[in-house]
C-alpha cells in the first residue's frame, strides 16, 4: 500500500483533530473532495490520498508503513509508541511538525472528598485510564506503587462506580471533571497535534519532493496564525 505513487495521509475521520487537519491540507493548496462515509478521499489537485480512520489506529499505520504521514495529538501517538514497543512492535516515526490545534492535558484528578497530599496518596490506590502505558511510566518516574485500571471510556465515572481510586484522563477545560465530583490534582503530559512520517526506509524521491514543498506552506500557515 505504502508502494503507492500518491502519497497517502492519515486523518481522523470524524473529532477534535478532523477539522483542523483537513483546514491545514486546504490551506496548503491540497483540494479535497471529502465524501463523509468514504474511507478514502483523493486530492484532486495533488497525488495525494487521504485515510480517513479512527485516530487510535494512526500511529499504528504510520509505525507499520501503511501510510506515509499522518495527524494525530502527541498523547495517542506516546501511548501507542509505548504499547508497541512493549508488544515488540515497529514504534519508529519521525515529527515533521508540532501543529497549533488539539491543546489538551493529561492529568490524574481524584474525587472531591478525597485527602490528597501528592501523587504519594495514590500509594497502593488503582486509577482508571484509557493511557495505562503513559500512566505508568508516570508512577514509576515518581517511584510509586499504584496500578492503571484500563477503560475505554466513562473514565470519569469509575470513581463512583467503585471501580477506581482515581482517574487519568484528557482535559481541556475541567467541566467534565466538575460535573462529575472530581478535582484535578496532577498534569503527566501536555499534548498538542503533529504531524508525522513514517520512519522505516525513504519514501520514494517523488514523495519526499512532495513533502518537502509541502512544508515550507505548513510553516507559512502556522506563521501566519501566530
Ligand atoms: P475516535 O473515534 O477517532 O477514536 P476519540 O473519541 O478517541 O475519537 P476525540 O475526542 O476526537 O477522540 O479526541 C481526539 C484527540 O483530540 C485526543 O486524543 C487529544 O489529542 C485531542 N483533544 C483535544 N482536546 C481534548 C479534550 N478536551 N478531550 C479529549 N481530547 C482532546
Ligand atoms: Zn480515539
């Protein structure tokens, strides 16, 4: 798939990063035509053809070679870059660029009656996550013992569900967390959208021609929004 001639990029196909990744690709001179349950959109202007998929899956099709460039927030491509390295996995990539769109954080946050004096309260406790690999790292950057409860999502409810101690999860603006009883305490990582490449082997030379005339219009565009 990667043999392709036109370079292929993948997009999320409906969230907070798809709007603004498909805005940068018009902003650069790439025309799309989108059509809303298609996988696949061609450019019509370029040899270049869109994957349009779940962001989970894009670090994954980047790391296997599947695509050549892809968008995706720093939070899911760390977490994926960690699965798979413990999976044996290729979890190689490269960052062309940091993009100015998909600001969020990733902070542990514990229910309002809770007596929290530092991460050390969590000693022994388990903290529901949908970014087991993040939050571990995390505990044990820290040297604690507390354990990563994995869940796809209704993070924000285990507390009360009895299910967890604590939670660790995406924030932007803390509504969600409020709405649910929970204060937040810890930020673990900071994220924002990049770009990347695929890292195994060179694309071919048309491709890499490609890219680099592409760049030079991403940093114009970033530039001009500053
Ligand atoms: P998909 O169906 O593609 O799996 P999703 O529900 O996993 O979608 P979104 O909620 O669209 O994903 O979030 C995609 C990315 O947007 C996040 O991984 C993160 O990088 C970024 N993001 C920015 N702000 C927030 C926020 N407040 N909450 C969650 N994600 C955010
Ligand atoms: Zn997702």
């Amino acid at each position: 798939m990667s043999n392709s001639k036109r370079l292929r990029i993948a997009v999320q196909k409906s969230g907070r990063l798809s709007d603004d990744s498909i805005a940068l690709l018009k902003a650069i001179g790439i025309k799309l035509n989108i059509r809303d349950r298609l996988l696949i959109a061609h450019s019509t202007n370029q040899p270049i053809d869109l994957l349009r998929v779940r962001d989970d899956d894009i670090p994954g099709l980047v790391m296997d070679g599947v695509v050549d460039l892809g968008f995706i927030g720093e939070n899911e491509l760390e977490e994926k870059m960690l699965e798979r390295k413990a999976a044996g996995k290729p979890f190689e990539y490269e960052v062309l660029r940091r993009l100015d769109y998909g600001g969020c954080r990733l902070s542990i946050a514990v229910p309002n009656e809770m007596d929290y004096n530092g991460i050390q309260s969590l000693e022994g406790k388990k903290v529901a996550t949908t970014y087991p690999y993040l939050l571990e790292r995390y505990f044990k950057d820290q040297g604690i013992n507390a354990k990563a409860v994995m869940l796809q999502g209704s993070v924000e409810v285990a507390p009360r569900a009895g299910v967890a101690d604590a939670i660790c999860d995406l924030v932007s603006t803390g509504a969600t967390l409020e709405a649910n009883g929970l204060v937040e305490k810890d930020v673990i990582f900071r994220s924002k959208a990049v770009l990347i490449k695929r890292a195994d082997g060179e694309l071919s030379e048309e491709k890499e021609t490609l890219v680099n005339r592409l760049m030079p219009r991403v940093d114009g565009v970033l530039l001009a929004k500053e």
